[in-house]
C-alpha cells in the first residue's frame, strides 16, 4: 500500500490515474449497491415485523372476545394472585354441573353430558416387568373418566410398590342411570326399598354417574372381603389425599352425607382439595359450604399449601338466576373452574 500512495501523490502516468479513479468509482458504486441492498433488507425485516405485530393483535382481538377485561381491576379482592392481572370467562348453565368437585346426592341429582372421556381399567392399568398389576377388577368392562384413573393408577402404584401388596381390587366405578337403576332395583327386591337407600342411591342421584367414583375391596387368597382402614390398607385412607381422593361416606358424618359408612367407597374431588378435606376431617358438602360461605371471590381466599409443596388459591363464585357466571380468573396462572352442580363455580388457582 506504500508504494501505491506514493506513486500516486507523486503524479505517475496518467493511464495510472484513470486506472485508480475507475477503481476508486467502482469501490463507490459498491458501496451505494451494498448500502441500497442493506436499506431494502431493513425496510423488508420492519415489514415482516409490522406483519407479524398485526397477526398478534388479531389473536389477542380473538381472545379478548371472550375474555372481557372489566373496567376496572377487582380492588375488592382480599387476595394477591388476582391484583396482578387478570380476565373474565363466561361460565354457562352446563359449566355449573360439570367439575371435580360438583355434589351428587338424593337432593342434588346428576346432569348428564353428552360424552365422557372414559377409560376401561382392564386396559388402562399398568403392567409390570413380571406380569403383575398393581390391582385387580372384578370384570373387564369398569370405567372411570380418563384423568381420574391415571390419578388411581398413581395411587395403587405407589401402595403396591410401598407395601408389596396386590390385593386392593376395584369393585365398581363408573355406571350409566341404567346400571345403577339395575343395581337399584335389585337391593330393593332383596332388602326392601329402605334398607337399599342408605347404600344404594335411586338412578340418576350417584356418585358413580360422575365416573369420579369408584368402590373398592380387598381379594385374597381367592377370598373378596371389605376393604377396613387396618394392617396394610391403612395406608390408603392416609395417602389418597394426596392423589385427590377422598373417602366420600365416612363413620361420622352420615347424619350430614344422608349415606352410612362406607369404607369402600372414593370419589375424586382434585388434589388440593382432598387435602382440606382430609386434614381438616370435612366431607364434600361441609367444604363446598365453607368454600361458598367464607371463601367467596369478593372476601378472603382459601390458601392451601399441600404436602407435596405446591400452593393453591381458592375462591368461590356464585352463578345468577341461569346458571352462568362471569368469573373473573388470575392471568398467567394455571387454573381450573369447578361447578358444585348446585350455585356456583370453585376456582382453584396453582401459585406455585
Ligand atoms: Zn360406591
């Protein structure tokens, strides 16, 4: 490069110069070349992007149309999740009897959906290494709603893993009104229609309709008995709270539940929930009073920290004279909306 500044500051021939003006003109005609292929390159990015941030406003426009944000932010609420942001869903008629935690009972009949996501446990159980299983069943054909057996497989895993133990089988789960008015019919015939109801709900008023319900019992040595809260089966009424199991019909509270004792019989209701129930020994209608008397969404939520680490808040929404409900849920949090089959919604918010 010396040499070349010298040459050229020393006047050298002129074909010389013109070379070194061609080359300093193509170096410049490149550099307006490069910098309109930049500039196009820029202005096609900003396009692409003012493309892209109008497709987002569309899809938050779509959401927004169900999602109608209130004017203002619920200041009334006594509770921290909510205060952070936040939309409002419409929850119909039908929302109101579908839910982990909805009440069925004599006074309180279930609505039948159209379709449940049911799963049969002949096949929906696990298989182990060995052949075995963790329980049995008393026929091929017993269902539950999809979920609720993976949180039953969950269950029995762990107590058969735990205790080595093979004999917990499932008597009964889900029944549609005409096996129930089967099963009915027949306890009438053999005990009389008194006797029957205080173990066996008229169709379309059970538990097992909601395919959340489920009976258990105990084969062993070729011999069915009743499953007792003793010896190795203790640790199925200490651990099915954590699995979102409660046992629905204790001792104690048939004056409250209209059923009489039974020690077979588990409903899900939803983790943090039958961890309530089962440490603060309340059955389903005595929480989902507490939750709608105390725990309303204007006064103050329940905070559950489960024993498993995570923490919940729960809130409780009434539903107007149709059945619906707009219910005002926490942005940026998993949730679920419960009905109680009766008048109002259950929010249970994951915090963490
Ligand atoms: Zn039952």
């Amino acid at each position: 490069m010396n040499y070349g500044y010298n040459n050229w500051r020393s006047g050298g021939s002129r074909s010389r110069r013109r070379r070194r003006q061609r080359m300093i003109k193509t170096i410049i005609l490149s550099l307006i070349v490069a910098l309109i292929i930049a500039g196009s390159a820029v202005f096609l990015f900003t396009l692409k992007r003012m493309g892209e941030r109008a497709k987002d406003r569309e899809t938050a426009t779509e959401s927004a149309s169900d999602t109608l944000a209130p004017e203002s932010a619920p200041e009334d609420t006594a509770s921290g999740v909510l205060r952070e942001g936040f939309i409002t869903r419409k929850f119909t008629e039908k929302d109101l009897h579908r839910g982990e935690l909805i009440l069925v009972r004599a006074d309180v009949p279930y609505v039948f959906p159209e379709e449940t996501d049911l799963t049969d446990l002949y096949t929906g159980r696990k298989k182990y290494e060995d052949g075995s299983r963790a329980y049995q069943i008393s026929s091929t054909d017993i269902e539950l709603d999809s979920f609720v057996l993976s949180k039953l497989n969950e269950l029995t895993e762990v107590f058969y893993e735990t205790t080595g133990e093979r004999g917990l089988l499932v008597k009964s789960a889900y029944r549609s009104y005409e096996s129930q008015k089967e099963i009915f019919d027949y306890r009438v015939e053999r005990d009389g229609e008194e006797e029957a109801l205080k173990y066996v709900a008229k169709p379309g008023e059970s538990e097992h309709h909601t395919a959340m319900a489920f009976d258990m019992s105990v084969y062993k040595d070729g011999v069915n008995t009743y499953i007792q809260d003793e010896e190795d089966y203790l640790w199925v009424y200490e651990n099915a709270h954590k699995y979102g199991f409660i046992l629905r019909y204790p001792e104690n509270k048939a004056d409250i539940t209209g059923i009489s004792y039974e020690a077979w019989h588990f409903r899900y209701v939803g983790v943090p929930h039958a961890y309530y129930m089962y440490t603060e020994g309340l059955v389903l209608e005595e929480y989902l009073e507490l939750l709608s008397e105390k725990h309303a969404y204007d006064g103050i939520h329940l905070n559950i920290d489960c024993d498993d680490g995570n923490k919940y808040e729960i809130y409780y929404v009434p539903a107007s004279d149709d059945g619906s409900a707009d219910i005002i849920l926490p942005a940026g949090y998993e949730y679920t909306v419960s009905g109680n089959n009766t008048d109002g919604f259950i929010v249970t918010v994951l915090l963490s």
